[in-house]
C-alpha cells in the first residue's frame, strides 16, 4: 500500500515537471518578445535577444504611442468590431446550427450541404469586392470589417455536431408544454451548448482582432483605420526611413530608431488584450475542443 502511493507521488511529479515545462516553452515565447520590446536596439544588434533586458528602453513604445491619438482610434474600432462581429456571428451560427441540428427541420440535409460546399468552392476576392463595394456600398463603413467574415462555415458546422449531440427529447417535452422554438433555443439548446458557444466566440473574437486585410481593401479613412493595419502603417513607415536611409548614402543617421524592438512591441500591444480575454472563456475552453469529437 505504502509503495503504491509513493509510486503515485513520484508519478504526479513527474506529471507535474512535464506539464511546467510545457507550460514555460508555450510562455517562453511571449517572455522573449516582451523582453526585446524593452531592450535598446543598439542592444540587440551587438549581443542578440534575451528574455531579461540587459540594457532597458521604451524607444520602441516612445515611437508607437508618438502619436497616441491614432493609436486610440485604432483600439477603439478594433474593439468595436470584436465585440460587435463576435456576439452578431456568435448569435446567428447558433441559430443556424440550431436548426440544422434539429432531425425533424426537413431542410436541413441541402442547407448544409451549402454550408459545405461554401468551404470547397470560394467566389475570390473580385467578385466579393465588387460584391461589397458597387451592391452592398459597404466601403468606408465599420460593418466592413466585421460583416463578411463574421460567420464562416467551418465554425457552423462545428455547431451543428454540436446540436446534434443535444437530447432531442429535452425539445419534444418543451415542445408538448406548449413551449415555441425560439423559448426552445434561448433556454434549452444555448445554456446546453455553452462549452461550444465560448470555444466558437473565442476562436472568432481572435480573427476579428487579428483582421486587416478587410481595412486594407475597403478602408481609406483615417478613424476607421483597425489596429493591426494601423501597425502595418506604422512598420511599413520605419522601414521607408531606413531605405530613405541606405539611398542616401548614410546622409542620415537612423541608427537608434528601433525597428526590431518596434515589432515585438506592436505584437505585445495587439495580443495584451487577447490575453485578458481568454480566462473568462477558459472554464468552457477544454470542453469545447471536443466540438465534433463524438460522432453525432
């Protein structure tokens, strides 16, 4: 019995030691980037990147927050369209799965085949621009950045097999109580499929952050400018100094104008947020990664 339950305490151990390890490679990564962000750029041409700064600086966030309303602006919108692209897709590709899922919704065998054949047939980027641009006259307005890619068919299909799985004969009963559909889907079938719903939001919310390509398409105006595609501009302007730079024949002296450093700094900004945002999605996480495990 005694050697038994040391057995076990060596095995949690060791258990433990591997998970720590796993748990520092995964962090290691974002320690380092916070790390050069902090270090002088001098710094790390000489002696290369370290976790721990040996020479501190805030040039490259000096540089990035130099023109702190745009940056703001930046924030704000993106906030805007995470926030308004999660719930909005979050809330439709529910309801759609809510019905797909349903084995008595007649329709739900071509509906679904739609949703498939969506994901192996892709119109292009023409069509859709003309699509967005001289039809649904979309440029230049928030509803662009989060309207055509806040539902997509992959995460509704995971939704779906989510349905699926839900006792049907919890909606029969509801359904013979007197109860209507929509009753059925806000107090049955959403409460149930909490663990997918926070997996699908999550994994929508971090496209919705990490979008630019939408702004750089439809976008000319400055206030409605996202913060990933403000940071593109503000690294494509770093960069134009140190070309201006060479051409010149080292006329100018941008030695100490971080660019390195200005990118780990820019990647601490952009996934701060996302960092905060994922504990409150982290009870619901491990069971949604099981979305479409069992077969439905």
């Amino acid at each position: 019995m005694l050697q038994t339950q040391k057995n076990d305490r060596i095995a949690r151990l060791i258990m433990h030691a591997v998970l720590g390890f796993a748990c520092f490679l995964c962090l290691y990564p974002m320690l380092l980037t916070i790390g050069i962000s902090l270090t002088n750029e001098r710094e790390i041409v000489l002696n290369g990147y370290h976790v721990i700064p040996r020479d501190f600086s805030f040039e490259a966030y000096r540089v990035i927050f130099d023109k702190p309303a745009a940056l703001t602006s930046a924030y704000w919108v993106t906030l805007r369209v995470t926030f308004f692209g999660t719930l909005l897709g979050t809330w439709f590709m529910s309801m759609a799965a809510f019905a797909l899922g349903r084995r008595d919704f007649g329709w739900r065998k071509p509906i679904t085949f739609i949703f498939l054949f969506t994901m192996l047939f892709d119109a292009g980027i023409v069509p859709t621009y003309m699509l967005i641009t001289q039809y649904l006259r979309l440029q230049n307005t928030l509803l662009v950045l989060f309207l055509p890619i806040m539902i997509t068919a992959w995460h509704t299909i995971l939704l779906i097999t989510y349905m699926r799985q839900l006792p049907f004969e919890l909606i029969e009963s509801a359904k013979v109580e007197g109860a209507g559909e929509f009753y059925i889907y806000t107090r049955i079938a959403v409460p149930l499929a909490k663990p997918a719903l926070a997996t699908i939001a999550l994994l929508l919310a971090l496209r919705l952050w990490n979008e630019w390509f939408s702004a750089l398409l439809y976008i000319n105006e400055r206030s409605l400018i996202p913060l990933q595609f403000w940071m593109q501009r503000v690294m494509r302007e770093i960069q134009f100094l140190l070309d201006f730079e060479d051409q010149m024949g080292g006329g100018i002296d941008l030695s100490q104008l971080p660019t390195e450093t200005a990118r780990m700094a820019m990647a601490v900004l952009a996934a701060g947020p996302m960092m905060f945002i994922f504990p409150f999605f982290q009870r619901y996480f491990a069971r949604g990664l099981q979305v479409g495990s069992v077969k439905g």
